[in-house]
C-alpha cells in the first residue's frame, strides 16, 4: 500500500474544509438519489472503503475520485465552478523572462 502523502493535519484549513463539504455533497446527493454505496462504486471502479473515505472529506482519496463522484451525481457544476479562462490560458505577456545566467546555460551549483 503506498504512503499516504497527505492528511488533516498538514492541509491548509480551507482545502479541508472543501473536501469535507465535497465529501458531505457526496453522501447527501447519494443517499438523496438513492444510489447504493455498491452501484456508486462500481460505476467509479474504486472500493466501498475509499467511497467511506472521500464521504468523510479524507484528502488520501484523489481529486480525481471527488469530482468524477460529483460528476456521476450531477453536482460538479455547483461544487466546483469552471476557472475563469484568464487564470490558465497562456499571454504572452504573463511569461516569466529567464536570466542572464539561464540565458547563457550557466548552472547554478549551489541552487540546492
């Protein structure tokens, strides 16, 4: 079984809070659904212990397991709002200018 790289302790408070509630939407909308445990796991190919898990806001469960969950209950668009364009897209404005040591393939040894 691989390490758990994060739990509740080292999250900033806000990014559990959010797994909480997604995980809290999660059961809700299911049990509101009336989708078994068993059926909502099966159309997401994970056990019924990382379901409990992400039900409980645990952040070893993948932000790909919570979305695709609010996707199949049809949530998504009201749990996680679409980032606005000007966030991602590349400006070239926005690109970061290297320096003269870069620029000339120098390295720099003593980084680490």
């Amino acid at each position: 079984m691989p390490k758990k790289l994060l739990n509740a302790y080292t999250l900033p408070t806000r990014v559990q809070e959010r797994l909480t509630t997604w995980g809290r939407c999660i059961h809700s909308q299911r049990l509101r659904q009336r989708i078994t445990a068993a059926d909502l796991c099966g159309r997401m190919s994970i056990s019924e212990a990382t379901l409990r898990r992400m039900e409980r806001g645990d952040a070893g469960a993948g932000a790909g397991a919570y979305l695709t969950a609010l996707l199949i209950l049809g949530v998504i668009d009201e749990a996680s709002p679409v980032l606005a364009t000007s966030l991602w897209s590349d400006s070239p404005h926005s690109r970061v200018k290297l320096s003269r040591q870069e620029r000339r393939g120098e390295e720099n040894n003593e980084y680490f």
